[in-house]
C-alpha cells in the first residue's frame, strides 16, 4: 500500500468540491462574523488554521502531504496529525515566502490557494469563505503558533449519531468538538465526512447525509483533527415480513430478527440438493458424489442436513480445503527449491491441527511463538517468509485482530486511533527473536534471545515496550518471550478483536460478505452491519473454547445460510443483510477439482502423489505449472488478504474454459467419464441422470432430460462424410455434453 492511498479516502482527494457549494458559516461558537476584529477573535493555528488546511485537502498524499512527498517542496504532516511540523514547513521554511504577515492577501499561501497564481491542486478557497478569512487574518495577527497553549480537542461529538433513513431521504448532520479548557463548538464547516458505502448513501462535505434506494445499515465517518466519530443509519425497505423460517439457532435469531426490523422478507429455505452442493463445496471444497447424492436426495431422516455437516467437518478433505486458505494468508510460497521442505512441513502442520480440530488459540501461540528449525517445529516455516519485526506485527494485527496498522509506521492511522506509539510497542513483542543458522541451506533456527523487549520508534528515536492496542502488557521479564504474553493478550476472552476477527472472517468465506467488510479491517468507524449476530458468534466462538468446527456446525446448519439463492421481489437488492444466499464463482482449486470430478480425470502436479487434489495442494509454486489456476486466480501467498485471491470472471477464464488444451484432454480422455459412460450398459437417460447429479447434485428436468437425449442420440461423421461408430458418436456427444454443464453458470458457481 503507498502513501498516497494509504487510507486517504474519496473526499480528502476531491475537497474542492466542498469550496465550490459553500453555505451561509454557521459553524464557531465564537463567531467570525465580519464584524469582529481580529483583536476580538485570535485565530488559532491548531484548532482554526489546520482544519481549514485538512478541509480544502491540503494535507492529503496526492497533494502536500509528507507521506506523499508534497509538491514543489511543500510537505505537510498527512491530515494535519503533526501540527508542530507544519507550522515550521507553513511559516518559517523557504525564508518564510509562504506567509505575508504585512499584506496577508499577498500570501504565496492565499495566491495559490485561490487560483490567484497557478496551482497544480486547483482552487481550494474562495476569498468570499469563511475560511479564506480564518487564514488572512491568522496571517494578519503575525502567523503566530499557539500549538503549546491552545486547548487540545478532547473528543468529537455527531448529532444526532443514528438514525432511521427511508430510501431518497435526507439527514443533516452537526459536529461538535469538546476542547480540553472547557468550551466546545460547533466544527461542521470544518469536519470531513466519509460514507463508507456510497451505494447506500451520499454525504455532502457540510454533512448532508442522501440514502438511496439499498437496503441495510451505511455509516458516515466524521473527522475532525486526531478525532473521529461515526453516524450510523438504517435504511429500511419497509415490506411487510409476515412469515419468517423457523430459528434453528442463534444465527436465525439475530438474522431474521435484522430483515424483520428492516422489512425484508427472506428467501425461502433451498431444497435438499443445493443445500447439499452447496455445504459440500463451502467446508470441504468439492462436489458431492453420485452416491453421496443418491443416499442424501433419498433420505427421509429429519436431521439429515446437520448429519452431513457432521460428516464434512470430520472428512480429510475439510482439512485439506481449509489448510489451502490459511497456507496461503500464511505466506507459505515457495521462490526456490530450497523452500520445499519448509513448505511442506508447514502446510502439513496446518492440515493435521484442522483434522485434530486444534483450537484456534492454541494454532496461533503455536505459530506465534515458534521456536527451533522446521523439521523440529513446522510453524517456524513462518518466520522464513516474514523475517522483520514490523512484517511480522502489520502480519498479526491484520490477520489474526483484523487491523491494518501499515499506516500508523509514519503517522497517526488516518481511520483510526492507533499511532506510532502503538505500532512501535507492537512491534516490540518480536523484537527478541534471534536466528542462526541451521546447517541446512536457507533454514534459519528461532529462538528467544534474552534481553529487554523494545523497538525503537523511527520517527521519535525513543525506545517503546511490548504493549497491546488499546491495553496493559505488565512488565516482560528478560528472560520470558514476549510472544507468549502476546498470545496471551489476544487468547483472552476480553481480547475485543481476536474472536471477532476470525468469526468474521468464517462468516465471509460461507456468505461471501462479511460482517464487516472487508473482513480484515475491524475498527470503529467501520462498524458490522448486524452487531448483535457479530457479538453472538464472538461469544459462542470463545465459550466453546475457540472451536473452529463448532462455528462452522452453527453457520451451516443454520436456516439463514440454507435459505435460496433466488431473490424475491422485495429482497433483490438486499446485498448486506443475507435475505437469501449469495451466488459466488468457485476457487480456482475447487472449480479445478469439480471439473475432474465430472470429466472422470485427475490433474497430476510435480512432486506429489498421483491423485493429490488442487485443494491439496501445499504452495504456491504449482500455479506456475498449472495455467488454470493461474488464469482462475489462485493466490500467490504474498499476502495476509484474501483479497489476493481473484473472484471475479474475465473473458480469459472463459476461453479457457471453451477451448483451452487441458480442458479437451479431460473430456477426451481414454478413462474418463465419457468414455466409461458410452461403454456402460445403462440406459441414455440413466447416463444423463449421473452426468447431472454429479454436476448438480439434482436430477435433471424433464426439458434438460429431452434436449439431452435428443442431442446424445445425434448421429456424427466422420471427415469424409461417412458415418461414425454407434459407440465413439455417443462417447463424443457425451465428451459435448459434459462440456456444455462445465459452462453452465449452475456449475461454475456456488449457489
């Protein structure tokens, strides 16, 4: 992530448009009416002039901003977080040719400003604003600081914090900042306003909240200095929900409690075989097979879907699948041959802890404190790919609390309330971990070196403990490894983000959105759509001792996530609340695997036995061998985001998919499913009915069984006109046919 868009969000690049639609100012307590002299009203540099600084975007990465490296010289502290910095670039630097203390209107600062002298930002004030005379006149009163006297702010107030929004509706909103001496006053004109789904709704910059026609919960975040607070809004639909599934747990409460709130009524309940295809391919990332669907579709038992769920959760293959997610958010790539058996032991100590179900705290102290070599220790793979104390920490805080702390290296997190202090402290805990060679070429061995647990914050120069975001750590012995107290803090049941963020997390990979989204950046100016779901399954993931099968158990057997994917009319544009199922295209491993499994064929990959699956697959290094996964989007493992996986289709994807020569290899295969089908005794329409029960997990309807059986009994010829074969013309109609369900989007997607 650059610095430029290191969270800089939309309005901060586009604050012009606020110059260009001013209002009458209603804004100081103390008022800055024409009328008042400058004698009367002192500007303050820190709580007057850096506002007016951070509202017209002087301050962001694409313009002045030091993390971006300013423009033409001038650098200014990113949103104003380091005020003592930018009055010392604004006033004294360059000889002080920014500021006219004489003629304030002649300011370098004022000229470029308005448009006066040319200006790469454009205009950003008019000389009719409010805040145009805020800077004249601070000008005028001789530039002077008051960073050390002035009142600091003490916290941020939005009136009103919530509301209820009806579709095209509006909703003003009023800042009011509270200063240390006392006083306090109305900061709208100059707080920044950010919706977090403009899809949802609009905010103006003087904080005129417009909701549009989407369904569900939206936030406006407001910014005003180091300061932030959030307006939260539902936007109901209104629909009458006169009947609701029946609550097979926890989930359906909070849920359907949501929709009815809303007025959304939900989607009925699937039919036993989407819920079968559908809960096959989520835990264990495959189809079902002809067997398992027959013996499921003909079951009468009244628990039979938590019966399957049961039977996935203790299947190698839910291992496998899940071992290739956290194989990849773990970083475990292989760049050289030398990192194969790194990468196998690894990936091989992930898979056994979600067979042996593991809990979850116990994998991440596992990992966390990993001491030794490889062989010894697998986790210890984990200290080969992320080799620096700030790698590590930004690794953590991303992937195990949900917090992006990558900002907060060079300056205060602009989302946020974490600083450099709180990155540095974090960073801290690994800073006594030592290596030394192992004697085997690239394997280092980990271990705790004794000593004061400390790193040193690159902007102050000053050494900063172990310390928790937001908490405590008591004082860390020399000789005790800081890592322990670490997975000590984040095990704890009062930890507030190291449940949420893997519940979350779960929650996202069986609904394809999460709670809050993106999954991994849990703050408090991004709040969950649904809290009271979010904080029962945090609740139920620590009761139950952090037991990964268990959360899957209450996801999944939950009519909320059984429910169709087949939207009604009143909840079709629902995208947030899970009204319904939402339709997601398969991974590139799955997607891989299910074609085998309908072709009848298997993909060999280098270095492994013969029938290994893709979701079994231990690295990244066969993507390079295998342009299927490459062009579906397997991830690299460069990364603790899921967004590294592609999700999205591409004309690429299918072209492969119609034409590509390994595709044809598996429908032309000698032992593949055609050739084994043309060969059977079993009727035309009993070949069709497995061709779509593997595929679909559902028999075909009588229009799919006719268009199949006319198509199947299709005579070919050959080259020179002369008739084919009885048996090679049904071999290569069903080699078609087979081609035509890979195509289909039923196939392709989870539904």
């Amino acid at each position: 992530m650059s610095h430029s868009d290191c969270g800089a969000p939309r309005s901060y690049h586009f604050a012009s448009a606020f110059v260009c639609g001013l209002l009458a100012f209603s804004g100081f307590a103390r008022g800055l009416d024409s009328s008042v002299t400058a004698a009367e009203a002192r500007i303050s540099f820190l709580n007057d002039v850096e506002p007016v600084l951070t509202k017209a975007g002087c301050n962001v990465g694409v313009c002045h901003a030091k993390a971006g490296n300013g423009q033409n010289g001038f650098q200014l502290s990113l949103l104003g977080f380091e005020p003592l910095e930018d009055y010392e670039h604004l006033a004294k630097e360059s000889r002080g040719r920014r500021l006219s203390t004489g003629v304030p209107e002649q300011s370098l600062l004022l000229l470029k400003a308005t448009g006066t002298l040319p200006h790469g930002g454009g205009v950003r004030l008019h000389a009719d604003s409010p805040e145009y005379r805020i800077l004249r006149d601070w000008i005028g009163q001789g530039a002077a600081s008051d960073i050390e006297q002035a009142p600091s702010l003490v916290n941020v107030e939005i009136i009103p914090p919530e509301g209820t929004m009806p579709p095209k509706s509006e909703q003003s909103l009023q800042v009011i900042a509270r200063f240390s001496d006392g006083s306090s006053r109305d900061v709208t004109r100059q707080a920044l306003f950010e919706s977090n789904d403009p899809a949802m709704a609009e905010v103006s910059p003087q904080g005129n909240v417009h909701s549009l026609d989407i369904t569900g919960k939206v936030s406006v975040m407001v910014r005003y200095q180091s300061r932030i607070t959030v307006f939260n809004a539902t936007i109901p639909q209104g629909a009458s929900v006169n009947s609701l599934p029946e609550a097979s747990n926890f989930v359906d409460e909070h849920v359907f409690a949501n929709l009815k709130a809303l007025g959304v009524p939900p989607s009925p309940v699937c039919d036993d075989a989407t819920f079968l295809r559908r809960v096959t391919l989520d835990i264990a990332g495959r189809l079902p097979t002809n067997d398992e669907t027959q013996a499921f579709l003909a079951s009468t038992d009244a628990d039979k879907r938590e019966q399957w769920v049961d039977t996935l959760l203790r299947s190698p293959e839910y291992a496998d699948f899940f071992a290739g997610k956290w194989a990849a958010l773990l970083k475990n790539r292989r760049d050289d041959t030398s990192d194969m058996v790194a990468n196998f032991a690894f990936h091989a100590w992930i898979r056994d802890s979600l067979l042996a179900n593991k809990p979850y705290d116990q994998f991440v102290r596992e990992l966390l404190a990993a001491t030794g070599t490889v062989i010894g220790n697998p986790p210890v793979a984990w200290y080969k790919r992320v080799k620096e104390p700030k790698n590590q920490l930004e690794d953590v805080a991303q992937l195990f609390l949900g917090v992006r702390m990558q900002c907060a290296q060079c300056h205060h997190h602009p989302f946020e309330r974490w600083s450099q202090d709180d990155y540095y402290s974090l960073a801290a805990f690994f800073s006594q971990v030592g290596r030394k060679p192992s004697g085997v070429r690239d394997e280092d061995l980990i271990f705790h070196k004794r000593g004061v647990a400390q790193f040193v914050n690159m902007k102050t120069g000053q050494p900063r403990k172990p310390a928790a975001l937001g908490d405590e750590i008591p004082e860390i012995a020399p000789d005790t490894d800081p890592r322990l107290k670490l997975a000590d803090w984040m095990s704890s049941p009062t930890n507030p983000f190291f449940a949420k963020s893997l519940v979350n997390r779960y929650w996202k990979h069986f609904f394809q959105r999460g709670l809050i989204e993106p999954e991994d950046d849990i703050r408090d100016s991004n709040p969950p759509t649904n809290p009271e779901l979010l904080a029962a399954l945090e609740q139920h993931f620590i009761t139950s001792g952090f037991d990964l099968r268990a959360l899957i158990r209450a996801i999944t057997t939950s009519h909320a996530y059984q429910l169709s994917s087949i939207p009604t009319p009143d909840n079709l544009n629902d995208r947030q609340n899970y009204s319904r199922y939402y339709p997601r295209r398969m991974p590139a491993e799955v997607l891989l695997d299910s074609i085998d499994q309908l072709a009848g064929t298997q993909t060999d990959f280098p270095n492994l036995p013969a029938g290994t699956r893709a979701i079994a697959l231990p690295d990244n290094s066969y993507n390079r061998s295998s342009p299927f996964l490459r062009v579906f989007g397997r991830p690299e493992g460069e990364s603790v985001c899921e967004c590294e996986r592609v999700q999205s289709s591409s004309l690429a994807q299918s072209l492969h998919l119609m034409n590509a020569p390994d595709i044809k290899a598996k429908l032309g295969h000698a032992n593949g499913r055609a050739q084994e089908l043309a060969k059977a005794e079993s009727s035309p329409e009993e070949k069709v009915r497995e061709l779509y029960r593997v595929a679909f997990s559902r028999e075909p309807r009588s229009e799919e069984m006719t268009l199949a059986l006319e198509y199947l009994n299709e005579p070919r010829t050959k080259a020179d006109g002369s008739a084919l074969d009885a048996q090679q013309a049904l071999r290569e109609n069903l080699q078609d046919l087979i081609w035509a369900l890979v195509n289909t989007k039923e196939f392709l997607f989870n539904h």
